[in-house]
C-alpha cells in the first residue's frame, strides 16, 4: 500500500487561499493530501503551530503567502520569511527541515497552486512518513522534539526573532549596522543554546541527575553540561536536590 501524506497548509487569505480556491472553480487536479487553515496573513504563522502541527501528525507542513511585495499587510510576509526561516533551523536539529516549505501563490494563480501542491507532496511522499508517529520506536526522536517545540515558544529567540529585520536593516543607536551573516550565526547559537537547555530540563525532570550522568544521557560534553546547568541555575529553574560525594544532584523546579 503506497503512502498517502498528512499535509497540512497555512494559506493566507487575500492570496494564496484564493488562488486555492481558483484551482478548485478552474478544476485544476492536484493532490488531496493536503488541509488547509486559512490565515489572515502567513506572518501570522507562528512557529509553535507549525511545531505542533508536526508533533499532532502531520508528515508535512507548508506555508502559503502573498509574493514578496505585494503582502495585503505591506510587510507581512517579510516576517513569514523570518519565522520559516526560523523554524527551519530548529528542525535541522533533528534533519525534519525538509517536511517545512514556504511559497508564494497570489489570486489569480490556480495553476501554480496546484503545481507547488503537488511539488511538496511528492517530497514528502519520498521523506516517507513522519518519525514522530512512531512512538515506541523513537521515543528519543520525541523527546528531542518536545525541546525544539519548548525552544520555539522561548522569549530569548522570539525577541531575536522580532528584531531579526531591524538590526540588520538598521543601524543601532550607536551607528553600527549588524552584518546579517553575524545576527545569523548569533541565531545559530542561540537556537542550539536554548535547546540543549530544554534537553536538560526535560530530563531533570523525568529524574534527577549529576553533570557527569547528563552528559552522558545527552552525548554532550561535561563543560558544555555545566555551562547550561549555571544558566539554568541563574533563571531560577533548576536547584540542587543532593549532593552525592562531590556531585550535586540537579532537578527541576
């Protein structure tokens, strides 16, 4: 039996929803696979749905905008771009950036809707079903998962986020223009920061453990362990549970 992909599309409404329904009054075929979510605007994609999305089912998850330029909200999807991006980079984590995509269909474009559709569709269809439906065999794969979704909604990165366009495209108060390759790399690590942070949270609080048994269960390095443990310690979300011989014993709180 040949596998059928659980798609699920974000389609903005003054665009690409149209162009969706164009498709449909012009009998255009393309793959049913795919559930639509109409939005007001694909800036108003959030990562944590498209997250969510992943982790509720779907094998596959695109986005659908106006073309650059020609956003009924003027920048709206300057924004969806970062945020993609963003995403993206998160999912690279654990090599499921490929189940995401972005694109662009305006009204009056029911033949390339159905072309991007179907393009997607057949790449996901070769991906192969989502790992994340197999819990029992990749409860690991889940569990990295839950501390990208947890990274998504974080403060830090979504602050990064937001100021993404301005930092780049603007000098600061003290006349500096941050290059964009720099703000990326800052992303970069920020996003591997904060993820390797929700790792150790997320084990912590399935049991208490030393920087030594951390390391070990997370494949890290012991001085990475401590760097992130002393963060975590600063933000109030871990403590000292015991101390057996000389190692602390670390949970949550």
């Amino acid at each position: 039996m040949s596998f059928e992909p659980n798609i699920l599309g974000f389609l903005c409404n003054w665009c690409s929803y149209a162009g969706a329904d164009l498709a449909g009054v012009g009998r255009i075929q393309y793959p049913t696979n795919l559930k639509i979510i109409r939005v007001m605007c694909s800036g108003r994609v959030d990562p944590a749905f498209i997250m969510q999305a992943l982790r509720l089912g779907a094998d596959g998850v695109i986005v659908l905008g106006c073309h650059p330029g020609d956003c009924h909200y003027l920048t709206g999807n300057y924004e969806t771009i970062l945020k993609i991006a963003f995403t993206r980079k998160l999912l690279s984590l654990i090599g499921m950036e490929n189940r995401l995509n972005l694109d662009w269909v305006s009204a009056a474009e029911g033949i390339r809707f159905g072309k991007v559709i179907d393009d997607f569709t057949k790449q996901i269809k070769a991906l192969g079903p989502s790992p994340l439906l197999k819990e029992m065999e990749n409860a690991a794969l889940i569990e990295k998962f839950r501390a990208l979704e947890l990274s998504a909604e974080s403060d830090r990165l979504r602050l990064l986020v937001a100021r993404q366009r301005k930092v780049i495209e603007r000098e600061n108060v003290y006349g500096i223009r941050i290059p964009e390759n720099n703000f990326d790399s800052t992303l970069v690590n920020a996003i591997s920061d904060e993820y390797r942070r929700n790792r150790i949270l997320l084990s912590l609080k399935n049991q208490p453990n030393s920087i030594k048994q951390l390391a070990k269960r997370l494949e890290l390095e012991t001085d990475e362990v401590l760097s992130h443990i002393l963060a975590l310690k600063t933000r109030g979300l871990i403590t000292i549970e015991k101390v057996e011989g000389v190692s602390p014993v670390y949970t949550t709180i």
